[in-house]
C-alpha cells in the first residue's frame, strides 16, 4: 500500500514538473555592450493562460521570481536585474494582496562588467512559480550558464 501511493506521488511530482517546463521556456543570450561590458538575458517564453510572478511581488503571496548569480571573480554585476514586459497587477483575495506578474514573455536583463581580458561566463539559477487562474504549480529552479562573447 504505501509502496503504491510513493509510486502516485512520483508520477505526480513527474507530471507537474514536466507540465511546468512545457508551460515556461527559458533561453540565455549576451550581448556585448562595449570593451569589457556585457548585457545578459534570461528569456521567458510563457503559454497562454499562464503566467509568472514579478521579482517585485510583496511578501505573503506567491512565490515571486528571483534570480541568483553564482559568484564569479572574474565579473562584477553592474546596477540591478530589470524586468522587461508588460508587467500585470491583480488583486489576488487567497493571498489579500495585489500581485505583479508576467503573461507571454518577459526578459530579466541584468548588465556585467568582466574584469581583465580572460574569457568567462555568468552562471546561476532563476526560480519561478507559473500559475493560472485556477491553480499554481510548484516553484522551479532553472540553472543557467551564459558565455560572455
């Protein structure tokens, strides 16, 4: 009996993730801004009805997206993460608070400056939480590399 319902919490767990990474698609670029000058984006591609959430949303409601830089001594973030996308307000009455969010795409843009002249990369996480009007899924971490050329 219990070794049935670990195998249904499995496939369940499997199908939610797996519907998660259909529902949200993330690429990674660079652009090279000037000598040693680097803008990277990380890209949301979002399916209709779905969204996620703003780094800005309040406390106390859903899991707002955040993005984490792995520390590199080779680079140096330079002003903070912008949001680019038509960012959504709603008043959400489960949570009692207005959220911020994302529908279709949005790009979090985030400009580097690499120290010395070695060849080098911006790496780390995104995590998010994609939701409709009816349900949530569970937050997601995606880890991201992005060479700097």
């Amino acid at each position: 009996m219990i070794r049935s319902l670990l195998v249904i919490c499995a496939l369940l767990v499997g199908t939610a993730t797996f519907a998660q990474s259909d529902i949200v698609q993330w690429t990674f670029q660079s652009k090279k801004l000037g000598e040693k000058k680097y803008e990277v984006k990380l890209i949301a591609v979002v399916k209709n009805p779905w969204h996620i959430y703003s780094t800005t949303t309040p406390d106390g409601g859903p899991v707002p997206t955040k993005v984490s830089f792995t520390k590199n001594p080779l680079t140096s973030l330079d002003g903070n993460l912008k949001e680019v996308g038509k960012l959504e307000s709603h008043f959400e009455e489960v949570f009692d608070l207005e959220t911020k969010y994302f529908n279709n795409k949005v790009e979090f843009v985030q400009v580097v400056n690499v120290k010395g002249n070695a060849k080098t990369s911006v790496a780390g996480t995104v995590e998010f939480m994609a939701c409709n009007d009816k349900e949530c899924l569970p937050p997601k971490e995606v880890p991201f590399s992005i060479a700097l050329k």
